[in-house]
C-alpha cells in the first residue's frame, strides 16, 4: 500500500513539472541572432498570444540601406497558430511578407519570409 501511494504521489509531482517545462519552451521572449549576426527582440504581445518582433541589427546580405531603416522597428508581427508557431507579417526590402515564427526548441527559433518564394532562417536565443 505504501509504494503504491508514493506511484500515484510522483506521478502527481511529474504531472505538475511538465506543464512548467512546456510554458518555459513555448517563451519566444528574448533576443536572437542568426549565423550572420541579424539579432532580434520578440516578446508576446496584444493579449498574450501575438508575437511581436524588432529588428536590432542587420548583418550579412541582408544588410542593405533599405533594411537598414527598419533598425529598431518593430518588424513582425504575428497571431499564434499553433503552440510555438506564430504567423503574420514581416518588413522585407522596402515591402512586407508572410511571415511564419517557429520555437523549433527552448533556444531555437525560425523565421520563414514569403514573398513570391519563401525561404527560412534560423535564430539562436542570446539572452
């Protein structure tokens, strides 16, 4: 009687860690950088379930004078369409795109930009 009491009590101490674990993993808040060095800020936003993005710096191919005026901009936006997925818009070369936010994992994250094509980038949590 008493290991089946101690069973039931640490599956109800596991039950109560994973959704912890889960809401830690699904926070896109912070900033992050891609291999060129482009970093953003994003955090949740409007009722807690939008994405907000802001393009703090610009690198690589991408670092053109055009992009260069959204530094600082908040860039992207976006609904939740899934747990870790948001989609909306994203600022692109003087236009706006498709754009689709992945957490692909705690300190992963991918943006996918579609104009005529689409093409994905992927980010690194930094702080």
């Amino acid at each position: 009687m008493m290991l089946k009491s101690f069973v039931a009590a640490a599956a109800v101490a596991a039950a109560l860690i994973v959704p912890t674990a889960a809401q830690q993993a699904a926070n896109p808040d912070g900033v992050w950088k891609d291999q060129w060095g482009t970093t953003f800020t994003f955090q949740l936003c409007g009722d807690g379930t939008q994405l907000c993005g802001t393009l703090n710096d610009i690198q690589g191919d991408s670092r053109t004078e055009e992009n260069l005026a959204y530094v600082d901009q908040q860039v992207v936006q976006g609904e939740q369409t899934a747990p870790n997925k948001w989609e909306g818009q994203i600022a692109l070369n003087g236009g706006g795109a498709k754009a689709i936010v992945e957490l692909t994992g705690p300190d992963t994250l991918k943006i996918t930009g579609c104009q005529v094509l689409c093409s994905s980038i992927d980010y690194q949590r930094v702080s």
